[in-house]
C-alpha cells in the first residue's frame, strides 16, 4: 500500500515515477524499499493513466459505500445468533456439572 501512496504523492506532485524517488519516499517514511515490489509496480503502471484509475476509482467507492450498511445491519444479527450459541453451551456444561454435585 505505501508504494502506491508514493506513485500517488508523486502523480500529484507532477514528478516522474521512478524506481529511485520511490525508493526515496519509502525510505523517508522510514520504511526499507523493496526493489523487487518497486520494480513490479512500475512495470505495472506502464501504459496507466493515474488520473483515469483515479476517476474511476472515486465513482466505484461511492456504490460500494453504499453496499456498507447492509452489511453492518447483518452484523448484530451474527453476534445475537453467536450469543444463543453460547448460552446454549453454558447450559448444557451447567447440566453436567450437575451430575459431580
């Protein structure tokens, strides 16, 4: 992920994306570069228009936002059915403990 934010900060910055100023960047947030990843990502971006990706990512966050509070309404129903679960456990170790008084 931090290689990305350096290609991004760069983009933004109107520097070219290079080996060395990603190198650069991780090595200034104190991170070790990866020349193999570094290297990997910019064979990648060949032929990527960032600002592009970067439309089409902003209009796909907004329907996948969308599709968060579904999913968090289906949580509690998980931790309830969780909960029965649990309580069905304790009762039926509370009935054996009955058994050795």
């Amino acid at each position: 992920m931090e290689y990305m934010h350096a290609v991004l900060l760069l983009h933004s910055a109107g520097k070219e994306i290079t080996e060395e100023a990603i190198e650069k960047i991780i090595s200034a947030a104190g991170l070790e570069p990866d020349s193999n990843k570094i290297k990997a990502l910019i064979a990648s971006l060949d032929g990527v228009d960032i600002d592009e990706a970067i439309k089409t990512a902003a209009v796909a966050a907004p329907a996948a936002a969308g599709a968060a509070p579904a999913a968090a309404s289906e949580a509690p129903a998980a931790e309830e059915k969780k909960e029965e679960e649990e309580e069905e456990e304790e009762e039926e170790i509370g009935g054996l403990a009955s058994l050795f008084g």
